[in-house]
C-alpha cells in the first residue's frame, strides 16, 4: 500500500496543481494583472524545470559508464597493468560486484586472496572515487602469486 500511494505522489501533486492553475485563471478573468504575473511565473518554473531535468539526465548516463577492472603487478621490477576483460556498469559498481567478477577468472573453486582488497582501507576510496565520477578504472594492487589465482593474459 506504501509503494502505491508513492507511486501516485506526482501525479497527485500535478492534478492539484493543474486544478489551482484553472481556478486561479476562472477567478482572476477580471483582473489582467494577476493573469500576466501567474503567466510570467508559470515561464520561469518551466525553464527552472528544464534545467533540472538535463541535469537530472547528465547524471543518469554517469551511472551508464562502463567501470573497467585492472591488475596492476606490485613488484619492484615488474609494475604491469593487466586488464582483467572485467567491466561493470557505475551503477551497479560496488565491493560485492567486483568480488562476483573476480569469481568468474578464478581458477580454483577455493577462495582467493587479494591483500590490497581486503586488508587496505585504501581501497574504500578508489571505489568512492568511481562511484563519484572521478575515475572510471578500478586498480588492484597485486602480486605475482596472487596473479596466479585468476585466468588472466599477462
């Protein structure tokens, strides 16, 4: 029942609105004046709303940007990146996607360990960093033998 009356809020509100708008014009037919100020008023609300629903628009494909996940080797003589062939959409981007994807290169049905997923709060920030539009890749800092546990091209 919640989710019903939620559903109907903005058409409700469009309704009275609407309603307001014919009876301000029935009452208001002798009086020019007020006509022409609700009339000014209605112009800049529709331009006001214009503007919020691009913006709206130019968030919502944010949310569309393929997120690409990478390797990237941590050794002293060898600091590779390696495209995993993973991606996800922003939207949907968070730990326990990535931690699905990881699973689908996985070579062993065991559990894996990636140190710089797990034990480093850094990586919090790399994921709010995406989630916000700032970056548009996801980095795990690994080793070589934690390389080993996924079906990666080196």
């Amino acid at each position: 029942m919640k989710n019903l009356k939620k559903n109907y809020l903005p058409l409700s509100i469009f309704v009275i609105i609407t309603v307001v708008g014919l009876l301000i014009r029935y009452l208001s037919s002798d009086k020019f004046w007020l006509w022409e100020f609700w009339s000014v008023v209605d112009t800049s609300s529709a331009v006001a709303l214009g503007v919020l629903a691009f913006m709206g628009y130019k968030e919502y494909i944010k949310g569309e940007d393929n997120i690409k996940i990478y390797f990237q080797l941590n050794e002293k003589d060898d600091k590779r990146k390696v495209y995993t062939k993973l991606y996800t959409q922003r939207k949907y981007f968070t730990r326990g996607e990535v931690l699905g994807l990881l699973r689908m290169i996985q070579c062993s049905q065991d559990s894996f360990v990636l140190k710089d997923f797990n034990q480093n709060p850094k990586i919090l920030e790399r994921f709010e960093e995406i989630q916000l539009a700032e970056s548009n890749e996801l980095v795990i800092k690994v080793s070589k033998d934690e390389l080993k546990q996924f079906n990666v091209l080196s």
